[in-house]
C-alpha cells in the first residue's frame, strides 16, 4: 500500500453572500488539512514506503496479550538473560544483549521464579527450547550475537560467535561448576551439597568431641568446650555426665529445647552445673541457660541441678540470670532419681526464670495425705554469701514445681514476682522471708494456681505483698496448725485480693488466711470454701487475726460457702472494721454529787462486733485502731423537785477539763431525765473515751435501757 495522498483545499467560499459563513469555513478546512498532512508524516516514522512496518517499532510491551503470554515465560526469559552472563568454551566472554525485547527484565534465574518450578532436566530442556527459538540476527545464519544494538543494526560484530547448540553447551557446562548455578535434584531441589554450610551462631559441644549417643561419657568434651567458650551450643541427643561441670565468667549454654537436649548425670555423687559470675569484678557478667534438660539418674543428698553465684560485691549491680525452657527432674523413677534443689541462686540479682519445670524425689507418704519429699527446693533464691546489696528481682513465670518440700524461697531479698505458675505436690508452695520488721518491699504472687501441704504462700518481714487472682488449696497428713496464706513476723501493706480458697482434707482444718503482726491490709473479693471440715474447736477460719494485727480490714465482699464455719477469728487485735464495735450498759446505779462531772461506768457488756479489747468495767473505753469513730451515749438520771440543767460530755484522755464534745438539756422539775449525745469523730489507737454527767442537783445515774455507750467503727 502506498503512502496516502495529502488533503488540499480546492475551494474558496470566499464572495459568497454576507449571510454566509465563509471564513469560518475557510479556516475548518484549512485545520483539517494540516492535520491530515501531520497524520501522513508520522506514518513514515513507523512504517516503510513499502508499506511494511520499519525495524524497532513494536516493543514486547506492545503486542497482543496472548503474544506476550508465550513469550513471557520464566525459561524463555531466563535463557535470555542467561545468555548476558555466559562465559565461551575458549574462555572469551559474550557480550550482553540489548535487544529491546530483554530491556528492564531480570538477570537471573531466580528473578523469574524458576528455582524450584522445574527439574535439572526440565530446566535443561526449557531453555534450549527457548535458545532454539530465537532467530539469527543476521540473515545466513552462524548464531552470532552482536555486542552493541549499533552492530546489530549495521549487520556487523566483533563479539563471540555461538551456534544455538554451543550456546545451550555453554549453559550446562556453566551449571555444572561448582561456582556456577546450583542444579536441581529430582524433587526441583538444591542439592544440599551445593549449598554453602550452615552454621549456629556458637561452638557446638560436639565440636569437642561429644557424642550424645545416651551410652558414651561426654564430660570431658563438655568440660573442654566450656573451658574455651562462654557461649556454647548442645545439639539434640542425651549426653551422659560422670561430673559437676563449672564455668566462671558470662556463660550462654542453649540446646534444642528439653525434649531433645538432655544433659543426664549418672553413677557420681558429682554432678550439675555451677556458674559463678562477677569473680572478676565485672558487674555485667550475666548467666543463660536456655532449651536444655538436666536429669539425675540417681538421687545424691544434697545435689543442686543448676547453681548460680554471684560474688561481686557493691551498689554497682549490673548483672543478670535468665533461665526459659529448662527442664530439673528424674530420668524415669520419681522415688529413685532426682535432685536434692532444682535452681540455687546465691546473691543473684535481676533473674528471669520462664517455662521452668521441677520435677522432685519422692517417698512414700501417708495413706491419702501428701508423700514425703527428698527434694528441698525447686528454686531457692538467697543471700548466704551475705553480699551487699542484697538480692533483687526474682521473676519466675509460666513454670511448674512439684515434688518438693518447698517450692520456691527467697530469702533476704526484694522484689519477688511469681505469676501464672503450677506449684503442686509441695508442703510449703511461696515463701519469702526479709530480714527486717516491715522492711524488703515487693513480694507477689499472681494468677497461679498452689496446691500444699502446710502452707501455699508464706511472707515474714516483708513489705508491699499482693497476693492475688490465685487458685489456693490445701491438702493435709498432719494434724499440725496450718494455713494456706500466712503473712507474720512483722509484715505491712498486704493486699489479699480475689483468691479461690479449698481446703480438700476431709479431716484437718486450716486457716485460709491467717495475718499476725501485719500493719495495714485489706482482704477482699476472696472466695473461702470448707475450711472447717471436721468442726469442732479446732476449726480452721476463713480469716484470722492474730493479736498484734492493726489496720487491717476484712471487707463484705469476701464469700463464704456453708462449710465455713469461722469467717473472721479476732485472736485480740482490736482490729475494728467499719460498722463493728460494741454496746455496753450500766449494771447498777451511780451517785452524781451537785455541780460535779461523774464518769460513769458501763459495767455490762450487751453486744459486740469485732474485737474491742475493752470491757469498759473502768468507764473508760480505749480506741483498738485508728479511724473514724462513731460515738453515742444516753444517761438516764432520777428526777428531782426542781428545774434544772444536765450536762452529758464526751471526755478525749481526761476524766475532767474540755470535752471534745458536749450537751446541756433542761430538764422540768419531776421530770424523766435523759441525756443522749452523739458525736463522730478521728481517733487514734490508744485513745481514751470516757462518758461523764454534771448535774446542778445531786441526783442517780439509773441503771435502765436508756443508760448506755455505743461505739463503732466508722471508716
């Protein structure tokens, strides 16, 4: 087809009558002839005169989607690029391909994704297919492979003459070589052989010689790795020790986690792990143990699985423990095997313990009672070093203890966290013990879940104790006072809030809580079931309060099931709740001389709540804790033939002087007397309130219903 003919404009409606619109038409065709004439020249920038389109003008971009379809496949596209890098069999190198159909794509195989889509063979195939399917750029053939889009055009080269077949050899012996492109096995795999060694991070115990075959004995290779590393990698297997392993300095021992990574100690009275850190005077040395067993086919008295001791000394206090994933236990025999202490940590400060288990030595025990326990201690945590400061922060999460005397202790210390744990099957569950009355702040057991013995949580001479959102039950073979929470020996700021309390004896009793010596607290939200199941005198309660007790409050929101037969037992605190308190009476009468104030003595007892430590037999009433004090009292007087005016105070630490509150009735002659006052007011602990009368007349103070003090707890 030949190119189209230009548009001209052959006529002027030029003279034509005025009405018509002759320039305006003149210009249209004017426009529309120079568009066609643009129209016709950029038709030569894409086709020939021949009619054929020229050279370049249609991009891979541009064809028809199904085109670009076939051609775009990963191994046609990857024999492409492939062909950019090969090296010739006589050593030259081939120049790169810049025809506009490769432009902008990858350069590799793994840039099309074909890696793992085909075979050796099949990737083999694909692109010779693809090879064997581009034409020669010069017509006549000779495969040749231009090195510049300029020689491509111009029909000439200087680059690297390759057939199809010698390009397709060049690409397989390429493959083939060890720093060419990794085949593939029968299942569209790199070989493992041809991947480059995958190493841990850290020297591995077989490094030196350890087998953990479960038979032969690996302490030698364990000691020489730990000799000449602080980090150090246990593979899977069961590695037999005949001795204590030691490492001083930072040491990071991990294997695979404790299902498969098993240090075993046998037919040795030696045996465990101790680390000691900070000898050197470094405050930051740290221990981690992480994703390793350590079982004890045998039980030694006194065996301690994993020791950590710190002896450096100072207020610069850097260092830290993290132990997570680790499993203390038997080999298979709980009444033959196992540890003395799971975890000893002496002088340790800043220690995360997560995932923990301990599983402890056991005897045989009472007939439906709790078994006797070899092991002591699953953790204990303690100052015997006497380092200064003393220890801080004990965080032990997620983990499980059973089998032992104690569960966890912590000794001289601040700062305990236990949360989310099992500790089961012990006598004493928590236990955390200061040095000082009212002294080491922060001790805390949240959401776990404690089943002991004697008692499940025990805190001395602590300060800032949250015991809360627990599951708490006991179980006991000995008829020997307990309780499941005990807070004494000089404690303060106890929280005991939201608990669930079981006592699962069918013969013994416990005290759920039992506070002595405590200083301010509150026990609140808690659930108490059965605690009394054999009644009698000796029946646990749901809270008691030992003597020397102040401040604490027993809220109305505990609940208490039908078993419990004690809810609160005031051992004498004269630690008054809101609403508790007492009347009392006069049991005779009581001469009031003219124009003189006369205490009166309530001699009688009507009623009480709580515990007031005062019968007021002496008149005077003294305040059992400080608070918010509601006051009110009535006297009955004899009449007398005269008006007159009574006077009834409320008398603060004096039998005479200012009251701090006071009332005058006047009263007619022969008249019923009676003179009330109330009054509300802050006492403190020791306060005395007395009740007095003045009367103008001498007259009796009766002894009638209407002769009476009434005090209560406020707030």
């Amino acid at each position: 087809m030949a190119d189209p003919v230009k548009y001209t404009p052959s006529y002027s409606f030029t003279g034509n009558p005025s009405f018509f619109p002759a320039t305006p038409l003149n210009v249209e065709f004017l426009n529309v002839s120079q568009s066609v004439a643009q129209t016709v020249e950029a038709l030569k920038d894409v086709r020939r005169s021949d009619g054929r389109l020229k050279n370049k003008i249609v991009t891979f971009d541009s064809l028809d989607a199904a085109l670009r379809l076939r051609l775009d496949t990963p191994e046609f596209q990857a024999a492409l690029a492939k062909l950019t890098l090969i090296a010739a069999s006589d050593g030259s190198t081939a120049l790169p391909l810049t025809y506009e159909l490769i432009q902008g794509k990858p350069s590799s195989l793994a840039g099309y994704g074909i890696a793992d889509a085909y075979t050796s063979a099949q990737t083999d195939a694909a692109i010779a297919a693809a090879i064997d399917a581009i034409p020669d750029p010069v017509p006549g053939g000779g495969g040749v492979l231009f090195a510049t889009e300029a020689q491509a055009v111009a029909g000439t080269s200087t680059g690297v003459v390759m057939s199809p077949l010698r390009t397709r050899q060049a690409i397989t012996g390429l493959r083939a070589k060890p720093d060419g492109i990794a085949g593939l096995d029968a299942d569209g795999k790199v070989p493992k052989a041809q991947l480059p060694a995958i190493s841990t991070s850290a020297p591995s115990v077989k490094d030196y010689g350890a087998k953990g075959d479960n038979t032969t004995d690996d302490t030698a290779a364990f000691e020489a790795a730990l000799a000449a590393n602080n980090v150090l990698y246990v593979p899977a297997g069961k590695y037999v020790l005949t001795r204590a392993l030691t490492k001083t300095g930072n040491l990071v021992l991990f294997g695979d986690g404790p299902a498969v990574t098993q240090l075993v100690w046998a037919g040795s009275a030696s045996r465990g792990i101790q680390s000691n850190i900070c000898n050197s005077g470094d405050p930051r040395e740290a221990c981690q143990v992480r994703g390793i067993a350590l079982i004890a086919r045998e039980y030694v008295a006194g065996s301690v699985a994993l020791s950590i001791k710190r002896a450096q000394t100072g207020s610069d206090v850097c260092m830290s423990v993290l132990i997570r994933d680790v499993l203390i236990g038997r080999d298979t025999n709980a009444f033959q095997q196992g540890w003395t202490r799971g975890i000893d940590l002496d002088a340790c400060t800043n220690v995360f313990i997560d995932t923990f288990t301990f599983a402890g030595k056991v005897t045989g025990g009472p007939s439906g009672g709790e078994p006797q326990y070899d092991s002591t201690h699953g953790i204990r945590f303690h100052n015997d070093s006497g380092t200064s400061p003393h220890p801080t922060v004990l965080n032990l999460s997620n983990s499980v203890i059973f089998h032992s005397n104690n569960g966890v202790t912590a000794n001289d210390m601040e700062g305990l966290l236990v949360n989310g744990c099992q500790i089961v099957g012990c006598n004493y569950g928590v236990v955390g013990q200061g040095t000082s009355s009212y002294g080491d702040p922060h001790f805390s057991v949240i959401g776990s879940h404690i089943n002991c013995s004697v008692r499940s949580i025990l805190v001395k001479r602590m300060s800032q104790i949250v015991i809360s959102g627990n599951v708490l039950y006991s179980q006991l073979h000995t008829s020997a006072a307990a309780a499941q929470i005990e807070v004494s020996g000089g404690s303060n700021l106890v929280k005991v809030i939201g608990n669930d309390f079981e006592n699962l004896s069918s013969t013994y009793a416990a005290d759920s809580v039992y506070l002595d010596d405590v200083l301010y607290g509150v026990v609140s939200g808690n659930t108490f079931r059965r605690t009394s199941p054999n009644g009698g005198a000796a029946a646990g309660a749901a809270v008691t309060l030992g003597a020397n007790t102040r401040g604490v409050v027993v809220a109305n929101d505990n609940v208490y099931t039908p078993e419990v037969a004690t809810k609160v037992r005031d051992l004498g605190t004269g630690n008054m709740q809101p609403g508790y308190g007492g009347r009392f009476t006069k049991s005779g009468s009581q001469t009031l001389t003219a124009g003189s104030l006369r205490i009166i003595n309530f001699e009688t007892t009507d009623s009480t709540i709580g515990n007031l430590g005062d019968n007021l037999a002496d008149g005077a009433f003294v305040v059992p804790s400080a608070g918010l004090w509601a006051i009110s009292a009535s006297i009955q007087c004899s009449s007398v033939a005269i008006d007159d005016t009574v006077t009834i105070n409320i008398q603060k630490n004096a039998v005479s002087g200012s009251p701090i509150k006071s009332f005058s009735p006047f009263f007619r002659e022969n008249a019923p007397v009676v003179a009330a006052i109330e009054h509300t007011t802050w006492l403190e602990k020791d306060d005395v309130i007395r009740i007095g009368i003045n009367s103008s007349q001498a007259r009796s103070a009766l002894a009638t219903v209407n002769t009476f003090l009434e005090v209560r707890r406020a707030a």
